[in-house]
C-alpha cells in the first residue's frame, strides 16, 4: 500500500542511539513540538495536553534526575552501573519532550458534564497518547531519532520544582530525542488474524 502517511509512520521507529549532531535550532524545533500538539485532536476539543521542552544542558538535567532516583532501586553495582549507561544514553540526545495532562481541565469537564465524568480521565490518555505520536512523527519527519520513556513519578517532584510546573499538570511520558546514531531494532507483528476482524 503506498500512502504518504502510512510511508512517515511506518518510517517511524523507537531509535535509542542518538546524539547532539542535529541543524534544527532549539527554536524550531520548539515551533514544530507546539504545533504537532496543539493540532492533536483531544475530546470535547479540550486541549488537555501540556507539554515542558528542555535542550541541552536542560534537557540532561532531567536524566540526571532519572538516573539519580534509579540508583537507589539498584540491586547491586551491575544493575547500577546498566542503569546509569541508559540513562547517560538518553542525555546524549538533544532535547527532551515532558508530556502532561492538566487535571484542572479534566475535572472542569467532569463537573461541566456529570454524564462523562468517569470517561474523561481515559479520554485524556487517547489525547496525550496522540500528541505524543504526532510529535514523534513530526520529529522523525526531519531526519531525528527517538524514543518514549516513562520515568514518571519517580521525578515527578524533581520536575515540578526544577521547572516550576503547575501542581495540576501529571506527567504522562517522556520523548527524548537527537541525531540518529544507530538503527532501529528489527520490528515483528502479531498476525493480522489475531487482530483484527472485517465484516463487509
């Protein structure tokens, strides 16, 4: 099947090897996080979505964090010193997307529309979960690697006091990304059968 779309997101790829060779500035790369995110849909168009972007020596702060808070899940030195390398990984990147979900705004919406309340909550998931894709693919669509990560809440705290982040804001993911470095490992798929049903 040929398809632009389905060509870009096929293209995109978890890539963990990834550095600081990237010619876009801060600047337009941040143009283009906003913009994939304020153009992700999101129910009742309530742009729930919030995201921190942090470069350079921002961006491997937050790793810092991670890998500080990690050191004390370590069973022994090994396991340590594996997890201070992934974490060093990811610093070597360029840049960092914290991706959040504004509780304020879901609960105005629980309360606005009483019917919906237990909804809402899961319904912010679908919508950080496509600004996330999106921002991924808007990345990728220049030539950048990255990966989705979840160190949250283990920073939580860290990341709202470092970066003054509103008490209502939940961290959901991080994307962190940079030069591609290295290729994506090979990709398999359940059978097409297993997934999914056709009635014409």
């Amino acid at each position: 099947m040929s398809n632009q779309f389905i060509d870009l997101i096929t293209k995109r790829r978890t890539i963990y090897a990834i550095g600081k060779k990237v010619e876009y500035s801060p600047e337009f790369l941040t143009d283009l996080i906003q913009t994939a995110i304020k153009q992700s849909p999101s129910s009742f168009n309530s742009q729930s979505s919030r995201a921190v972007i942090l470069f350079n020596t921002q961006h491997e702060k937050f790793w810092t964090f991670v890998a500080e808070k990690l050191k004390s899940y370590a069973k022994d030195e090994e396991s340590a010193a594996k997890t201070t390398a992934k974490m060093a990984s990811f610093a070597a990147g360029v840049g960092t997307v914290l991706f959040f979900e504004d509780l304020d705004v879901i609960q105005g919406l629980q309360e606005q529309f009483p019917s919906y309340a237990e909804n809402f909550p899961v319904w912010a998931e679908h919508s950080t979960a496509i600004a996330q894709f999106a921002t991924w693919t808007a990345l990728h669509t220049l030539g950048l690697g990255a990966s989705l990560q979840h160190y949250n809440p283990i920073v939580d705290e860290e990341v709202h006091a470092e970066w003054n982040v509103p008490a209502s804001w939940k961290l959901r993911a991080q994307l962190v990304f940079g030069s591609v470095e290295g290729e994506a490992k090979e990709k398999g798929f359940v059978d097409d059968a297993v997934r999914f049903k056709v009635f014409k």
